[in-house]
C-alpha cells in the first residue's frame, strides 16, 4: 500500500521554529514502482490542468511557484515532470540565473517583476529572489564587489531583505497571487552520487559543473543560510514546503499534490450564465444548425 501524503507534514508558515536538520532527506515511497509512478503522475498532470483552465475561467487568482535547492537537487525535472501536462499559455518557466548587469543596477526584487502571474495563469521561478538571502549571504563579497552596496550596509542588508521579501509576498497575495515556495531538500551524500554520476554517465556529463563541487565546500553555509531564510519569510500566506529530494520520483509525488490541494482550497467556479445569456446561446445554435 502506498504510503499517504499529507502536506501538513512539508508546510512551514512560520507558527513554530523550523530547524532543517530535524527535516529528513527521504521518506517512505508514496509510489509502487515504476508503473503505478507513471499512473500517479498522468492523473496528476490531468487534475492540474483543470484547475488551471478553472482558474483562467476564474479569473481572479494567480499562482506563483517558487523551487529553490542545492545542485542536483532535480530542480528543472520536477519542473517538467509536474507541469507539462498544463496548456503551455497558461504556464511560464522563468530560470534565475547571475543577474546581468541592468538587474544588478536594480534593487533586488526589481528583475522578478515581469515574470510574476497574471490571473489565470501559473509562474514557476526556478532559483528566485530568494538567491540574495542564499548565494549572496553564503558570499557576501557579491554585494559589495557587484551589487555596489557599501560595506557598511552589510550589518542590516539581511534583516532588511527579509522584510523585503515578506512583505513583497504579502503584496502579492493581497492581490490574488498564491505564493508557494518550495525547498527540495537532497542529502550531502546524495548529492555527491548524482554528482559523479554526471562524471561518470555520458547522457548525463553535459550537466556536470565544477563551480558546483566548489559550492558543495560551503555546504553547512548553504544549510544555515536556508534555514534562517525560511525562518524569516514562512508566513501563512506564503508558506515554505520542504520535500524530501532524495528520491526524485517521491519529490515530483508531493510536490505536484500540494499544488493542486493549495489550488483546490482557492473558491474558484466558471462563470455563471445568465438567462438572457442563455437564450441568446440558443439563438445561436438554432441559426448554426440551420445553415445549409
């Protein structure tokens, strides 16, 4: 029997401390092999695109899906695997890479902003803001050699960019945005197999960059610069999922059923029809069926 997925158990609203060690790298398979995983994920990848083209009709929500995690964490296949089942006009993929410079000479948010959803419509970030309490907090060199900001400030710039971000994702779901961050959390050990795999498998060298092993070195940095970033900006109405990403096939499970449960719980409904609507439809259907 497949073990059951409540997503309660993956949500950080910021209610209770978060400590990440306490956060296991691999639960008990929701999946029986291979064929009962390709079952799951059709009828998941089906269920998610009609909740889309509900809320398209809606037309009062957007969804905004944010995926952070380290190298190798199987970003970009969770990525393909749970959305390509959705109409490709209601879903855009925007990845996050080094900020060129027009969006370095912007506050950080800045390059986000045309990439976020309109109502109706799905935004995936793969990497996102969230790269500036990461990546910049683990080398805080980036801010003062490339950001331009002074030395100085650096006492306050993370408190300040978690403010920042909390009350950006606040805006935003004011505004009919559900926001949802997601953490895909791969083991050190995990990462290092998949890591010489890309060595090691031709199919797979392509993938293989060496400026991720020398990130690998800063790895307890990484950890703890996650978990005070998730600390800081969970809140109910922009909650952090953390999935266990050591199985990928159980990671792509969870993740796509918390979607669909969060769009579920959104009051969402076609539009209704009006009688006189109604009665002009069926003006209509008689002089479609009564041409020659």
């Amino acid at each position: 029997m497949n073990q059951q997925i409540t997503i309660a158990d993956y949500r950080i609203d910021g209610s209770s401390p978060f400590v990440l060690a306490d956060r296991p790298n691999s639960t008990p398979r929701v999946y029986q092999g291979k064929s009962d995983y390709r079952k799951q994920m059709r009828e998941a990848r089906e269920m998610l695109d009609e909740l889309q083209r509900l809320m398209y009709a809606h037309a009062r929500y957007g969804l905004l899906c944010v995926f952070q995690a380290m190298d190798a964490a199987g970003k970009d296949g969770t990525i393909r695997n749970v959305f390509s089942g959705v109409n490709p006009h209601g879903v855009s993929v925007h990845p996050f890479k080094r900020p060129s410079g027009e969006e370095i000479s912007h506050e950080f948010l800045w390059r986000s902003q045309d990439h976020l959803p309109k109502r109706g419509h799905i935004s995936i970030f793969n990497r996102s803001y969230y790269e500036e309490v990461l990546v910049v907090k683990v080398h805080p060199e980036i801010a003062t050699n490339y950001q331009s900001l002074p030395a100085e400030s650096l006492e306050n710039i993370w408190a300040g960019r978690y403010a920042s971000i909390r009350e950006h994702e606040a805006h935003l779901a004011r505004n009919g945005t559900r926001v949802l961050k997601f953490f895909l959390n791969l083991g050190k050990v995990e990462q290092r197999d998949r890591f010489v795999a890309r060595i090691d498998e031709p199919e797979k060298t392509w993938k293989f960059n060496a400026g991720d092993v020398k990130e690998r070195g800063f790895w307890d940095d990484y950890q703890a610069a996650y978990e005070e970033a998730i600390n800081e900006t969970a809140t109910p109405e922009a909650p952090w999922y953390v999935i266990p990403a050591d199985d990928k096939k159980n990671m792509r499970l969870i993740v796509s059923q918390i979607i669909r449960e969060e769009l579920q719980s959104l009051d969402m409904s076609y539009p209704e029809v009006s009688e006189e609507d109604r009665a002009a439809l069926a003006q209509f259907r008689e002089n479609l069926l009564a041409e020659d």
